[in-house]
C-alpha cells in the first residue's frame, strides 16, 4: 500500500543515489562510465527508500538518522550488484567461464571491486548526508500525512 513515507523514502533516496553517482562518475577517468549510471541509480535507489526506508522510518529524530544510514548501507550493496551484473553480462565475451559456478563467483567479486571503488571522500560525504535527509525526510512524512 502506497503511503507518504514509502514515497519520500523512495524519492529521497533515489536522489541521493544519483548524486553519489554523480560523483562516483566524476572521479573514475578510467573506466567509460556515462549518464546511464547517474539515471539507473534513480530506480535503484527509489525500490530500497521505498521498501527499507518506507516501512520503518523511525519514531524519532534519531532512529530516523539510523534508519537513513541503514537504508544507504543497503542502497550500496543493491547498487553495486545491479551495476556489476550489468558489467558482466556485457562482457561476457572477454571472460573465460569454465564452470557455471564462476558467473556468480565474478559478479560479487566485481560487486565488492565496486563497492571500494565507490568509497571516496565526495561519495561517502554525499551519501552520509544524503541518508541523514532521507531519515528525516521519511519519519517527518510519516509522522504529518500519516
């Protein structure tokens, strides 16, 4: 059932999710990475605020922080396995796969490569804000269009 919380959550940390990617992008001048990543994250980030972040914003101030941080915690780990199983899946010519077991053990491998590679001083300073916004943002919905 769609509430005001589930909305907020999901919009807010949509927009965190592109604004973090936007300066993932920006530091990484090796790897082609283009407008795609900044729009896909959108999505990415709007099903985790709407099915984390929604469902228990918090019943304060504080918890709500919590809850945002808990829900940014999890937008990295979805974020990196949706991208990285896109990045596998388009080049699979260029891997080597003698066992079926190997395509799953290369798509965390390269999720966990994303996620340090994400990890920059502007990326975790956009992403603790971020979170901390959409924590607020949620409970403060919930708690006046409830």
């Amino acid at each position: 059932m769609p509430t005001a919380t589930k909305l907020v959550g999901g919009i807010a940390l949509g927009i965190t999710a592109m604004i973090a990617a936007y300066f993932f992008m920006q530091d990484q001048q090796d790897y082609r990475i283009g407008y795609r990543f900044v729009v896909g994250n959108f999505p990415v980030g709007f099903f985790v605020g709407w099915y984390s972040l929604g469902k228990d914003p918090g019943t304060g101030n504080i918890p709500a922080i919590a809850n945002g941080i808990r829900s940014l915690v999890l937008l990295v780990i979805a974020s990196s396995l949706v991208f990285s199983l896109f990045f596998i899946f388009g080049n699979l010519k260029r891997y080597n796969f003698r066992d079926p077991s190997d395509l799953p053990l290369q798509w965390i491998k390269t999720s966990f490569e994303y996620v340090v590679l994400a990890m920059t001083k502007e990326v975790a300073i956009a992403l603790l804000i971020g979170g901390v916004i959409s924590g607020i943002a949620a409970y403060q919905a919930g708690r006046r269009w409830s």
